[in-house]
C-alpha cells in the first residue's frame, strides 16, 4: 500500500499576511489580530446607488472595478486605481480599499476604476506592470462607454505603496509607447499620477527604516524584505530598477516622459527617506514632482477605517490628503 502524501511544509511567512508551502502554494488567510479582519473583507458591486455611488465590476483581464457617482457627473476626471500590498496581497475589493476611493469618487468628485491585480510570488513582477497596462488599454478601447461618463483626455493613475510603485513604473510605459506611436493612447490621455506612499527602496537600510516603532500592520520590515523578495524576479534584490527606480542599476530618469506626479509622503512611514531620494531625483531629471507631507501618520494610515472614524489625528489626516488630491486634480 502507498504511503500517504506528507503534509504541506511552511518554508516561508509573512507578518500574518501570507505562508508559502513546499509544493508552491500560497496561503493568504489572515492570521493576525481578529479586529482587523473586517478590513479585509469583500465589498460587492451593487449596480443601484448606495450612499451616492455605484459598483460596477467589468470582468476581464484585468477585472476592473468602476465607483459612478449618482446622479452621473458631466465630464469627471477618471482615476485608475492601483491597490498596494507589496506585490504579494490585497484585492481590489477589500473593505480597506473600498472605504477610501469611494469617499474620493464623491469628494473630488470622479470617477475611480480600481484594478484587480495578479499578485506574487505566482505571478513575479512585471506581471502587476503588464496588468496595469492592459487596465488602461481596457479604458482606452471603451471609448464609446466611457466617453458618455468621464473626460477621456483627464486620465490620473493612483496607487498607494507597491501601487505606487507602478503609478511610477505605468506612467513611464506610457510615455514609451506614446513616443513610440504617437497618438497610441487616443482618446485617452494620462494627466498626472498620484503615488501615495510608494514602494520604492535600496538594498542597504534607510535611517527611516530603523524606526521600528513606525512598524504597523500595513507595513513591517519583515513584509518589506520578504515580500520583495517574492515579487521581484526571481534572484533579484531591492537595487533592481522597479523598486529602485532612482538607482544605478534603472534606466536615466532623464529619458523619461512622464506626466505631472504628486508623491505623498508620510512622516512616519519606514520607508521615508528612500521615497524622499526618488521624489529628489526625478526633480533633478526635470520632472514636475510635487510632495504632500504629512505629519503623525504612518504607511497607508487612511486605510486603517477604524482609525480614519475614531482617532482625530487619522481621520484629519485623510480628510487632508483627499482635498489635496482634488487640488491636484482640479489643477491638471
């Protein structure tokens, strides 16, 4: 008679968020405070307007999520979101997510289409690129939809941590391809980025990644070196160019046709200082950076619903950052 098959091994864990066996499998049930679980749950498009918006999912490849104001709005802008998670987790329609980019579809207000991205380690970067690619070319190749709903040529991509990271990485594919072909992206047209936040890092620690009291559940040094190592191609380290943008190793930031960008940076965030150097480099590139600074808050503190409600400093804090968005929106 066969032996049984021996049990999955654990050979690697992240802070909770996820466990990669033996075999290649991939578990992301979360196994850390039961408090925030409800941060991670799915919201469920609804087609009929709740607290002025409606859902629309748009299955494809990628699945896109769309946030339409009721009653419709003349000619909004559209913001196409991409969700952080180092690479490695979150969905497009968790609750943490959901509570944000509607509150920003109603402020601003637009139009927010959020992407549901392939996550590592099975699917390794460029994947999450590539996905953020095809995403615009979906919103570019329904013209006759979306011209009835929003203003085509006020395209703004915004994403928080690794999203942010491919605000920077999408924003620089589509100059490439406009220089390439011009008239590529028409109708649409990209008119700024949002990076919230983003994922950008060096090998060698940061002063402000030896902040370890800033460590929160939305990111630990522990995620920020594990899950790079299971998003970045396989055998590469964090000086490669998609996580390290301002580097050596990545491609002149003068070459570059990028749109106006706005870098949100948190005070308290452990990876300050190298998402600083890149807001640095890109102005010596001559790019058009703007900084948004905000103090007493850490990384992706806005998605934290329970601190945005209840604690004052949080939730004066994304009431902030979401005027300063429509400022810069409203402005491009």
């Amino acid at each position: 008679m066969a032996s049984p098959p021996a049990s999955k091994r654990v050979i690697d864990q992240v802070s909770g968020w996820l466990r990669v066996f033996d075999d290649g499998s991939v578990d992301r049930t979360w196994t850390g405070p039961s408090e925030a679980l409800p941060l991670m749950s799915s919201v469920p498009a609804h087609s009929s307007p709740v607290d002025g918006l409606s859902i629309v999912d748009l299955p494809g490849h990628p699945t896109l999520r769309f946030y339409l104001p009721s009653p419709p709005l003349l000619n909004p802008p559209i913001l196409l979101h991409f969700h952080g998670g180092g690479f490695c987790i979150s969905n497009f329609s968790w609750l943490m997510y959901h509570q944000f980019y509607s509150r920003l579809a109603r402020s601003l207000p637009s139009i927010v289409v959020s992407v549901d991205l392939p996550l590592a380690p099975e699917h390794r970067l460029p994947s999450a690129y590539h996905a953020a690619f095809q995403a615009l070319l979906r919103l570019r190749d329904a013209t006759p939809l979306l011209s009835s709903l929003a203003d085509l040529t006020r395209v703004f991509l915004i994403g928080d941590s690794s999203g942010g990271n491919i605000v920077h990485e999408l924003a620089a594919m589509v100059g490439r391809a406009e220089e390439n072909e011009p008239g590529f992206w028409g109708p649409v047209k990209v008119s700024g980025g949002v990076a919230i936040h983003p994922g950008f890092v060096r090998s060698t620690r940061s002063a402000s990644e030896t902040h370890l009291e800033w460590q929160t559940p939305f990111l630990t040094l522990d995620m920020l070196d594990k899950f790079l190592a299971l998003g970045l191609p396989e055998g590469q380290g964090k000086d490669h160019p998609y996580t390290c943008p301002m580097g050596v190793a990545a491609p002149p930031m003068e070459g570059l046709k990028m749109p106006p960008m706005m870098v949100v940076v948190a005070e308290k965030d452990l990876i300050r200082d190298t998402e600083m150097e890149y807001c640095e480099a890109m102005k010596k590139a001559g790019k058009e950076v703007e900084v948004f600074f905000q103090t007493d808050v850490g990384h992706s503190f806005y998605l934290n619903k329970f601190a945005v409600d209840e604690d004052e400093i949080t939730g004066k804090r994304t009431e902030e950052l979401i005027l300063a968005i429509k400022d810069f929106v409203d402005r491009h």
